[in-house]
C-alpha cells in the first residue's frame, strides 16, 4: 500500500474506561475506524460521550487499555512516552476551546515556539511566520500580547502554531467554543481553508451542528461506539 492508500488515523479495538467513584465509565469499546488522508471528520456526542478522549488517544496524549492507534502509518501505542511526545511534535497540530497562548510571549513568539520545538532555522521559521500570520489575519500583530487580542483573534493566533510545524494531522477540540457566532464562523472557515490547502487531514470534535456542516464526514459517538451520520459518505 503507498502512502496515499495508507489511512491518515486507524484504530483496532480501541478501548478507554475511566473510574467514576465506585463505577467504571467506559467511554470507547472495540473501536475500529479508518479516516482518509485529506479527510475532514466531525465527531459529534454528547458532553462526556468520549469525544476528547478519542482525541487524546489518536494524539498520542493518552493511552488506551486496550487496542491500537496508528497514524500515518506508525502505532503510536506501541511508542515509548518520549517516542510518542516527539511523534506528536513533528507530526500533529492542536487546536482547543481554550485559545492556550502563553501570555508573557507575542503572537510571533508563540507561533515560533512549536517551530524552535521543531529545529525550524531561524530565518525559515521567521518566513513561516509571516506566512501565516498573513493567512490568518494578523500580520500587523507580530508584537502583540494575547491578552490585547479579541477570542476571535487568539483562536487564529492558535491555528497558526497548530499549523506551523505544517502537520499531516489536525486535531480540534470544540475549536470554536470560546467565540461568539459570528467570530466561530470566520475562524472555522479559516481553519478548514488552511488544513485542505496543505492536504491535511482534520478531526474536529464537535457539539455543533453548524461545525459538522464544514466536513466531509459526521460520525456520532455514544455508548462507546461510532456511528456514521446517514447520508454523508
């Protein structure tokens, strides 16, 4: 299989339990699942359906207790902690409801931070910069601190460094749940525009119905298990 017919994320079995108190919450049981490469994908639940806890484990962030998770062809569950948090830096992009800028650096310097993580020379990450500060609106705000911005603006702040590092995946935790509507809109469009343009593949988890409508694909997580919207393919 060529890398373009190899799934971008497949998971086997894939099991998660959690402890409630006295009781055992299982939130995934025997998932199997294959996402495209260039693939948009919602994941719709309920609050507390497991829908970060799939992200989490497709980001290597948590662990399953049982069954695979394997991205661009590498079982990241089979990976050391450290081989997973370099996996996670090199290949994968984090978008999250809460914006998660360090306040005491600009906006140039959070971008740049997940660049340096990378080894980007200086001179290139300084282009990339640019480039997608432009992208994404603010290339008059390299010196700007976060707490100056509008949630709107910190949330594109938040895709550029998601997208900094150019990743092959992207995954987006309610991406648009700290904004108003007219400020989830144009980050959304935003955010899908630049994740197709490079070829990226996106998992959004998502409560929104309006969010589902940008993708290819909405799959309903409930009782453990996924299910694919009806008549989206």
């Amino acid at each position: 299989m060529s890398d373009s017919e190899t799934p971008a994320i497949r998971l086997e079995r894939l099991s998660k339990t959690y402890r409630e108190g006295e009781r055992q919450h299982r939130v995934l049981a025997d998932v199997d699942l294959e996402i495209p490469r260039g693939a948009t994908i919602a994941i719709r639940g309920r609050s507390g359906s497991g829908k970060s806890t799939l992200l989490n484990l497709v980001g290597g962030i948590d662990v399953p207790d049982s069954g695979t998770v394997i991205v661009n062809g590498t079982n990241i569950t089979a990976l050391d902690e450290r081989r997973r948090t370099l996996f996670r830096r090199e290949h994968l992009g984090f978008v999250y409801q809460a914006f998660n800028l360090i306040p005491t650096l600009s906006v140039a310097d959070n971008v740049r931070l997940v660049l340096e993580l990378n080894g980007v020379p200086d001179s290139a990450a300084s282009e990339r910069i640019d480039s997608l500060l432009e992208a994404v609106g603010l290339g008059d705000r390299h010196a700007s601190l976060p707490d100056v911005l509008s949630g709107g603006e910190q949330q594109r702040v938040a895709i550029a460094r998601a997208l900094a590092h150019r990743p092959s995946v992207v995954l987006a935790d309610e991406p648009t749940g700290n904004l108003d509507d007219d400020a989830a809109e144009s980050v959304l469009a935003l955010l899908d525009r630049l994740v197709r343009q490079h070829g990226g593949t996106m998992l959004i988890a998502t409560h929104s119905q309006r969010v589902a409508e940008f993708c290819d694909t909405t799959l309903f997580l409930s009782g453990g298990h996924i299910e694919r919207a009806p008549g989206k393919t």
